[in-house]
C-alpha cells in the first residue's frame, strides 16, 4: 500500500510552505510524488516545487471536488502504476472539500490514507468560517489535525477565539498552534501522525458510491431523456456565454498576453453536498509579457479590492529578474524565483471584474 499524505487549506493558508518544510526536513530520503490543484487553468506552485527534486504531477482546470474528479482518480491510478512512491502527496486546491477529496482516494487501490491535515490561517479563520462557512468548515471537520499557520502575529484572545471555533466543528482533532519557525518539520509530521482519525473513509466512500449508484439507477428509470436534453441545452448555453467572455477579455490585447477565465469548459461537473467551488468563487488567469519592478509589484497587489481572496504569480522585472509573489488580504510575499515560460498570475475572489483585473495588472 502506498500511503497517501493530505494537506488540505483555504486559499493563501500557507499548504505549499507546510510542504516544503516537510520536503526538506521529512520526506528528503524517500520516493516522493506530489499531486497538486489549482483551481483555474494557470499552475503556479508546482514551478518552484520542483526545484526541490520532486515529481509534480499538476492539476488544473478546475477545483478536485467539482470539475476533475475523472483526471483526479486517473491522476492517482497513473502514479500507482508508473512511479511507486513511497509517499503520495496530495495539495488540494484552496475551495476543495476535504470530504469529497477523501472519498475519491479511497476508490483507488494501493492506496491508504496516511494523514489528513489542514492548514489555517489563524489570523483570517473566524472571517473566513463567516463568509465561506460550507468550504472551509469542511476542511476542518473532516481533518485529523489542524495545522495553524501565522500564530505569531495574533493576539492570545483571538487565538482562544480561533480554537474555540476548531473545536465546535470537531472536537477531537489535535490543533497545532506553535509558530512554524519554532517547531521541526519531524514534530509536525509526528502530531498529523498521531492524531484521531474522526471517520473511516473506505466506509464513506462506499456509502457515497452505493447511495449515488441508486440515485443514477433510479434517474434512468425515470424522465432520463428529458432531463439528458435539458443538460445539453444549459450546457451549450453556459459554453456559449464563457467564451464570449473570454473573447470579450481578450480583445485588444497585445501579442503576449492572455485571459483565461474558470475551469475549462470541456470537464462535467460532479455536485455532491452543496455549493461546488465553480458556484461560489471566480477565477481568472493571465498570461502576460508585462513587466514590473518589485515596487510597481507592491503597487499592483495594494490595489486588489477586498473581493480577492487570493492572488499568486511568477513575473519578471524590467532588468530579467523573475519573481514569485503570493497575495492574501493584509499580506504580501514576493521572492526571488525560476523563469517560467512567460509571467503567469492567478487571481481567485467573489464577483471578480475581469476588465478591474486587466487594469490593476496593466495587461494592454
């Protein structure tokens, strides 16, 4: 059995940090395969993960638990298959349910789900437990031990507060709160280790399976071709009006910049319990030949309104220096990086203007 490594987080919560520390400091003498998910067309993390030495197989086009769940399970076969790993680990995107992500590796065989962790940004967890209660709620019940990121730069208030909220979703989960720079990657990897697991998941999923088998047979039973034709139909509409969009999005742009709007508009989407991440937040990718200095960078992510949840990217500056940045509200990384094959910024939010987006990032 290969085991299998989740780290689940809300968007910006720092996952793709966690890992790095865990590849430096864990996994450095073991067989490792990462499998990541961006939510939107435009991969960025995996371009700086793989500097470490690690096989990076990148998912994007939508989030695991909505659009990719057939490439996600291929994806998972693939790596039993071809690279045998000693550990398998999985980054789902930032609005992908924990739940819905479990239940999918535990319908493939070989593997076994060996931690499952989540990241959470304690300084912006009772905000984002208020406003997207459904998805990030979800991360937390259904972890075995929550990783809190960003504790030094709290109040020991608002961390009560925080842990008070872990535990009203599940009240057994071990709650990591010491700051990351204070504790090893070993100590890490030993309380996602060691802590309960809340639910059997080969259990889950095979309820998950049988109870959608039925539902599927007893739709075929029924109106089976009206409803068949009445999702060609909204189909064909929705694809019609996603790419007026991005051909509106494109006009006027010069050679070397591109707009990609959302998922792509071949993959079927999977609704399980609720709002699937594609109802909820938009996403738009640029690719683009712009070039800024790390001031103008600094400019750029200050004027990004409060509707965006996350922002990252890899751009180059105007002497041919390339940098990665990472943006979440009240927060800005940006380092030194690889060139990528051009800039490449992926911006998720709620109600996101495309054209604001275009202006604020001087694509042209």
């Amino acid at each position: 059995m290969i085991k299998v490594d989740l780290i689940s987080g809300f968007l910006g919560a720092g996952k793709t940090t966690l890992i790095q520390k865990l590849l430096a400091e864990v996994y450095k003498d073991k067989k490792v395969v990462l499998i990541e998910n961006e939510f939107g067309e435009i991969g960025i993390d995996g371009s700086f993960l793989k500097e470490a030495g690690i096989v990076v197989n990148e998912i994007n086009s939508g989030c695991i638990c909505c659009t990719l769940q057939g490439d996600f399970r291929l994806a998972l076969m693939k790596v039993v298959e071809e690279y045998h790993p000693d550990v398998l680990l999985i980054e789902p995107s930032g609005v992908g349910k924990l739940s819905d992500i479990l239940s999918l590796v535990a319908s493939v065989e070989d593997l076994e789900v060996h931690t499952q962790s989540t990241v959470v940004d304690a300084d912006r967890a009772l905000m984002y437990h208020k406003n997207f209660g459904e998805f990030f709620n979800d991360q937390i019940q259904n972890a075995n031990c929550v990783i809190l990121s960003r504790t030094q730069e709290i109040e020991q208030e608002k961390l009560e507060a925080v842990l008070n909220m872990i535990h009203e979703l599940n009240k057994d989960v071990r709650v990591v709160t010491t700051p990351w720079s204070d504790i090893s990657g070993e100590d890490l990897y030993d309380a996602m280790i060691h802590s309960k697991t809340p639910v059997s998941f080969n259990q889950f999923w095979l309820e998950e399976h049988h109870h959608e088998h039925k539902h599927n047979h007893d739709h075929e039973c029924g109106c089976h071709h009206e409803h068949e034709h009445e999702h060609e139909c909204c189909h064909h509409h929705e694809h019609n009006e996603k790419q007026e969009a991005i051909e509106k999005a494109n006009e006027g742009l010069s050679e070397g910049n591109r707009i990609h709007i959302g998922a792509k508009e071949e993959q079927h989407h999977h609704h399980h319990n609720g709002l699937d991440a594609d109802e909820v937040f938009d996403t738009i990718g640029i690719e683009t030949i712009q070039r800024y200095s790390k001031s103008e960078l600094d400019e750029v992510l200050a004027r990004l309104p409060e509707t965006i949840l996350r922002a990252k990217g890899i751009v180059q500056d105007h002497k041919g220096n390339w940098f990665f940045f990472d943006y979440v509200p009240g927060s800005t990384d940006i380092r030194e990086g690889k060139p990528a094959y051009t800039g490449l910024v992926t911006v998720i939010g709620t109600n996101v203007d495309v054209e604001k987006m275009k202006e604020i990032f001087k694509v042209h």
